[in-house]
C-alpha cells in the first residue's frame, strides 16, 4: 500500500502534484499510475487474506 501511494503521489501538496503533473509526459504518467493501481490491488488482496487468517 505504501509503495501504491508514493507511486501516484498521493502524499504529496497541492503545489507538489501540480508541478508534477505539467513536468512528466503523459507515457510516463500513465505507466506510474498503472504501477500504482498494482501494487495498490496486491495490498488489498494481502490485507484481505490476513483478516482472514487472523479472523479464522
């Protein structure tokens, strides 16, 4: 889940994303955003299996 949010940076300002945005290419923000919608997936899916296990 940490590297899903450093990826599409959601940890960033106002100011911060901004100034991200008008400084990469669209390829790459894509490419960024699709490697955080990964990880992001795989953290849900490892978060669901250890309620499970703990729950179980």
């Amino acid at each position: 889940m940490v590297i899903s949010g450093l990826s599409i940076g959601a940890w960033t300002s106002g100011p911060g994303q901004r100034a991200n945005f008008f400084s990469e290419t669209k390829e790459y923000r894509k490419s960024r955003e699709k490697v955080g919608f990964y990880f992001g997936a795989i953290g849900v899916i490892l978060l669901i299996i250890t309620a499970l296990i703990w729950y179980l």
